[in-house]
C-alpha cells in the first residue's frame, strides 16, 4: 500500500519544483512590471494544487504511523502550506509579490528535503530563515534596481540545502577521519548513562577459547575459479576449496570449532562471517572492525563454540557486494546431540543469483534450471533453505502441505502444517527449514525473484523423473501469527531506539551519491553508534520508508519481533536475525545486550551496505585496534 503512495509523493515533489521555479520568476517579473498579475494567480493556484495533494498523501501515509509521515508532517508540510496560503490570501490584495517569493522558497525546501532526508529538526532550522529571507528578497525586488533584478530567490532556496549537504559532508568525512566503525558520536538512545565506569576492553581480547583442543577443525581456502550451472554455463567465480558455494560445514552444539581461512589470490581480501552464530566479537570477520581483512597469502583462525542449532552460514565480509554473489559462502549446519538425527531425507539449499552478462541467474545453488531428485513416498524430509544473494526471495512450494519448523536457525514452538501452495518471502540473508512427508505425487520448490526470467526448480517425485509443476503465487507465510503463542517474559526496556530508513542524496566515506540506503538521514560512518551497556534490554522500532526491501542484520545478536504496522506477534516468538522490512511497514524488535563488542547492524543487501546503510551496536568500555577506509562490507 505504501510504496505507491511514497513514489507518487516524489512525483508530486518534483511537479512542485518546477511550480516553484516558475512561480518565483512570474514574481520577480511581476516586481518589475506590473500587470502579470493573472499568470502569477494561476501559477499559485498550480503550486497550491500540488501542496494540497502533498498533504493528502502525507495523510494517508500517517495512517501506517507517525514513523512513516513525521518528517513530512513536521518539516515538507508547513513549509508549504503556510507560505502558499499567505500568497493565496495576499492575491485578493493584489501585492502578492512577497508571499510568491516565500511560497516558491518554501514549496521548493519542502520538495528538496524529500530526496535530502536529514534530522527534520535541523531542516526545519535552516529552512525557517532561508523562506523568511525570500520574503525580504522579495520586497527588495520592487525596488527595481539592476541588483535586485538578479536571480535571488534561486540563491536563497538553494542556500538551505546546500548548507545541510555540508553538514551532512562534514559529518561523514570526520567520521571517517575518525575511524570508520566508530560510526560518529554515540548515541545513547532513551535511559539512564551507565552509572559506573565500564570496564575497558578490546575488541581482540574478546575471542573464543584459545586454550583448548578443537572438537572440529577445518580450513577453507579462497581462490580464484570457475563453477559451471545446471545449464552448462560457466561462472567466473570465487571459490572456496574449489567449489561455490563452499563446503558444508556440520558440528555439533556445544563443541569447539576451529575453522583456518587461507587466501591464494582473491585480491579484495577475505573474511568470514559466521552468520546468525553469536561468536565472541573478535571472530566475526568484520574487517576494519573486529579484524584486518586477509590478503593473498595470509592467514586467519576463528574459534568459537555454537550456542543453539540450526541452519547458519558463513560468507565473506569484504567487498560482499561482488564476492559473495561470485561465490565465497557455504552452509553452516549446527546439530543438536541431544535431539534424535534427522530420519529421511536432509538437504540444504541455497536460493542464489550468480552474475550474469544481462539479468542476474537465479538459482537453487548451482541448479539454474529444473532439477529432478528421488525421495521415497512416505519419506520424511527437511529442507534447509539459505538466500545467499542480496534480495529478498519469494518461493513457490507445491505438492504437499508442509511444515516451517524454525526460522533463522530457530525452532517455531506449535508449529502446523502450511496448506500446499504457501509461499515463502525468504529475506536476504534468511533461513527457513521446511518438514513434510514425501506424497506418492511430486513436490515442486521454485523461486521468483523479483521478474528476473530464470527457470530454477526442484521436483522431488518417488522414482525421480517427474518434471516441475508450474507453480502460481499463492499465499504468503506470516511469522507474525505463526506457532503456538508464548510468553516472552520481558517487561521494560533500559534502552530504545528508533531507526527510520529513506531514499535520498548523501555521503557515504565522503562521496555524493543518490542510495536507498540511509539511517535516520545519514550515511557510514556518519551513522551514531547504538550504545548499550552488557546486560541492557533492548528495544527497537525500524520505519522503512524507502522504495526497497531492507534486510536488517544485527551481528552477534537473535532479535524478537514484538509488532509489524502496529499488530502484535501473536505466533510462537519470532526470533531472526535478518528481518526484511518491506516499504511502508514499522517494525517493533527486542533483544539482550549479552554479547559485548562492537557489531555491524546493516541491510543484508549487500549493495545497500556498499552505499552507506551501516552502524554499529557498541557496548560501553568496548574499543577496536583496527581501522578500515571504506566501508566494511
């Protein structure tokens, strides 16, 4: 509903500049020479049209909340409707000479501030005296000298913006001068300080254990290779130990896992990220941040030991944005020993879009077209599905009901069978595990990935030779009411936040650029530092007011969806760690700050990050020995 309603507001804001050029030049020659009178009277009116249609869909974006429409409603509105209504009423006067001036200023600030979001409080600082300034400008004017028949009005409105973007350019390079994951100044959120002094620690004391024998060793080694798909092309692909994606790697809960990363030639440097694991902070690959990036010929060992199970998986944080989609991720398996082994047939699957020379190749791993696979009738199965790639995945799952048994690696209490033809929205970066018994007929998985052609399914049939159905949209899966619903036990928060998520122009490590990726108006590593101290409960609202999903992950935290637009979760508690928030919805999350360090949280489209939606979660006392350039993605 929403994403309409924000694209037509940047039609209407851009119709409103051209009003507003045109009526501060009707204004400024009517200052001049009188009698344009009638052709300024019809320029107010268009302007006023498209202010009141502003309002009006300002309004209906308010019915999602005030999240959605506060900057508007504070900042774009105002500064509109009350210069237009004093041009309006002056008109009856015939001097509307001033007012005109003032409603082109201000009708152009309101329209601007929607592609330059910023803190509406300082728009509406330095929009106030620039509207007012237009006004005197104005008056000047009727004056007539040579001097006041200069282009001022058009300085005067362009003053305001161009003021903020150098704020906006200062803040980030400073930022960035300081040390890129300090992300700008800290930013307590709503409580108390912390009372007492933190207790100081570094980043790379907080490690996992160093002086224990391992229970699971491995070693994955990134380089340069090819992978060829289902359909016979070949991919220019980074591999690691040869293959993409990389190998699964399986441990049990509870033990101690040493994994060794070697680089043979991938010159943007390697990490690995341990994705939806809560590792101590040194071990999660965030270079510039929690480590250096390991370059060709280097070395690096993670240690941690697993502290739930589920599907995880591990990929690449440097550069993400091309060298996870050309290959460097793999499946992290964790088991639980406790639990009966899984009886019937087990198999991980990544949904993936490999770099093609036009579109994108959607795949199922490496299958990027239809696939036949055998499974006995009565059979039970478990599929694990991961999405590798930077957008949000629709699957179409046909044949048989089924059963969403954990999300993001965590079990769904009371879970029910799906009616057959259910889809799944997969955010990026998101795991869902799938449970059904085989039918004697056949089960189709396909993927729609946003009008990308591809033809990727699996069918699953008992003597294996059946093709894919075609599968239709069908309902989508909700997590929110999903599962048996449960006590949270929590009440209170000692921290809040609010994150508000736009389109617009900005700085990220100090070039200009025109993203949908902004924080609260800024961009890394301008973006302010949630603080926390060790222990805090943590809340936290995310408006998405852009026009794209964004896939928001917290490292080395689970969080717990509390409300989606306003509607409670009444399911089985919804634990992820990479919420998709479409545009238009307002999310309400929690979570215990028990892992100190300091943490990415950024949208998991790895191109959004590229561009500058990142911040970082720091707990008080916590520094880092390592700097980064760019940005750590």
């Amino acid at each position: 509903m929403f994403e309409p309603l924000f694209l037509t507001d940047m039609l209407l804001a851009l119709a409103a500049i051209i009003a507003a050029a045109v009526t501060g030049r009707l204004a400024g020659r009517l200052a001049r020479r009188p009698g344009g009178l009638r052709r300024l009277r019809f320029a107010l009116y268009g302007t006023a049209t498209l202010v009141v249609l502003r309002l009006a869909v300002a309004v209906l974006i308010l019915t999602g909340g005030l999240a959605l429409a506060d900057s508007r409603l504070i900042v774009q509105v105002p500064l509109a409707v009350l210069p237009t209504a004093w041009a309006l009423i002056a008109l009856r006067r015939h001097d509307p000479v001033m007012a005109a001036h003032a409603t082109a200023a201000g009708v152009l600030l309101s329209a601007v501030w929607l592609f330059i979001p910023f803190d509406p409080v300082i728009q509406l600082i330095v929009s106030v005296p620039a509207v007012g300034l237009a006004a005197l400008v104005g008056r000047w004017r009727t004056g007539g000298s040579r001097l006041a028949r200069a282009p001022w009005v058009a300085v005067v409105s362009l003053l305001a913006p161009a003021v903020l973007l150098g704020l906006s350019y200062q803040a980030n390079v400073a930022a960035a001068h300081a040390g890129g994951h300090h992300g700008g100044p800290m930013d307590w959120g709503s409580g108390a300080m912390p009372h007492h002094a933190p207790q100081v620690r570094s980043v790379d004391q907080l490690t996992g254990p160093r002086d224990k024998m391992p229970d699971a060793r491995f070693t994955l080694t990134a380089a340069h290779g090819k992978v060829r798909l289902g359909s016979g092309r070949e991919i220019d692909a980074l591999t690691f130990n040869g293959q993409a994606p990389g190998p699964e790697l399986r441990v049990r809960l509870g033990s101690l896992v040493e994994v060794t990363l070697l680089n043979t030639d991938v010159g943007e440097g390697v990490t690995l990220h341990w994705h939806g694991v809560d590792v101590p902070n040194a071990e999660d690959g965030v270079p510039g941040v929690t480590q250096e990036a390991v370059m060709p010929g280097g070395r690096h060992v993670y240690r941690f030991v697993p502290d739930r199970p589920g599907t995880f998986w591990y990929h690449t944080h440097r550069d993400a944005a091309e060298t996870v989609e050309r290959g460097l991720f793999g499946a992290l398996i964790v088991e639980d020993p406790q639990q009966a082994a899984h009886q019937g047939v087990e198999k991980t699957v990544f949904t993936h879009l490999w770099p093609g020379a036009e579109d994108a190749i959607a795949a199922f791993g490496t299958a990027d077209r239809p696939s036949k696979e055998t499974v006995a009738a009565g059979e039970p199965v478990l599929l694990r599905l991961i999405n590798s790639s930077e957008e949000p995945h629709r699957i179409h799952v046909g044949g048989t009901a089924y059963t969403v048994t954990a999300i993001d690696g965590n079990p769904i209490q009371g879970a029910t069978p799906l009616t057959a033809g259910t889809d799944l929205l997969l955010a990026a970066g998101g795991r869902y595990d799938l449970a059904f018994t085989m039918p004697r007929g056949t089960v189709t998985m396909s993927i729609d990935v946003n009008e990308i052609p591809n033809t990727a399914a699996l069918a699953f049939s008992p003597d294996g030779t059946a093709s894919p159905d075609a599968l239709g949209t069908g309902p989508l899966f909700d997590p929110l009411t999903y599962g048996t619903a449960a006590r949270s036990g929590e009440d209170g928060y000692d921290r809040t936040f609010d994150l508000r998520l736009d389109d617009g122009f900005g700085f990220a490590m100090g070039r200009f650029n025109y993203v949908s990726s902004s924080i609260n108006g800024r961009l890394y590593p301008a973006v302010p530092m949630l603080m926390v101290t060790d222990g805090d409960r943590v809340k936290v609202r995310i408006a998405n007011r852009s026009l794209i999903d964004h896939p928001m992950h917290l490292h080395g935290h689970r969080i717990r969806v509390l409300s989606r637009n306003g509607v409670p979760a009444t399911g089985s508690l919804w634990w992820t760690d990479t919420l998709n928030v479409a545009p238009g919805e307002v999310f309400e999350v929690t979570f215990t700050a028990d892992n100190p360090g300091i943490w990415m949280d950024h949208c998991h489209n790895f191109k959004h990050g590229s561009e500058g939606m990142v911040m970082h979660l720091g707990y008080a006392g916590v520094t880092t020995p390592y700097t980064e350039d760019r940005i750590p993605e």
